[in-house]
C-alpha cells in the first residue's frame, strides 16, 4: 500500500475524529507513520503526541505532518496556515468528504502571507 492511499484510509478509520500522523523518511523511502491525537477537541483539532513524535524521529526524518478534516475540504483553516509556517514542515491535508489530500508547503504560505 502507498503512503498516499495510507493517510487517506486512516483518516477514514479514524472518523469522526481528526487523524494525524508524520511522513517520513526511512532509507530513502517515504513512510507513513500512524500518531496518536492528544488535542482536547479531537473533533475539530489534532495534537501530535510528543511521544509519537520522539519515537519516529528516533528511526526516521521527518518530512511532513498529515492530518484530516472529517468534513469539508483539505483547504487549511488559519490555525493549520499558522502551525505550518511555524513547525516549518509541510502540511498534508486529507478531506475525508472527497477522498483526497492536498500539500502546503510553508515557505510558499509564509511569502503569500507577507504580501
């Protein structure tokens, strides 16, 4: 199975939560790991576990965070726009409803939101 159908099957299984995970890089491969959502509001929000985060950092490079929205479209609200731009890795967002993903790449969010 590809990471890109991967991200997408388990957004659906995570329904009606917000999934979220980390891509990888694991000998020159990309890799789609599973994390734990720790936000308060899984609903509406997700929190990568640190302890997810720490683990896969330990065996992989970090190359992109995913995460879902249960509805609507993989567009980024403001709070992900601002999160990207901060962590500086890019965005992969899943919509649910249509059954794809869209990437953000925050050097280009960050030269459009200084314009």
């Amino acid at each position: 199975m590809t990471w890109q159908k991967e991200i997408i099957d388990y957004a659906i299984n995570c329904m009606p939560e917000e999934s979220c995970g980390l891509l990888a890089s694991v000998e020159k491969q990309v890799k789609f790991f599973k994390c734990k959502n720790v936000a308060k509001d899984k609903r509406n929000n997700f929190k990568i576990s640190i302890d997810d985060w720490i683990e896969i950092e330990d065996k992989a490079e970090v190359i992109g965070i995913v995460h879902s929205h249960p509805t609507g479209s993989a567009e980024l609200s403001q709070n992900d726009k601002n999160n990207c731009i901060q962590l500086d890795y890019p965005y992969y967002i899943v919509s649910v409803e249509d059954k794809n993903y869209k990437i953000f790449n925050p050097k280009e969010l960050k030269k459009c939101s200084q314009k």
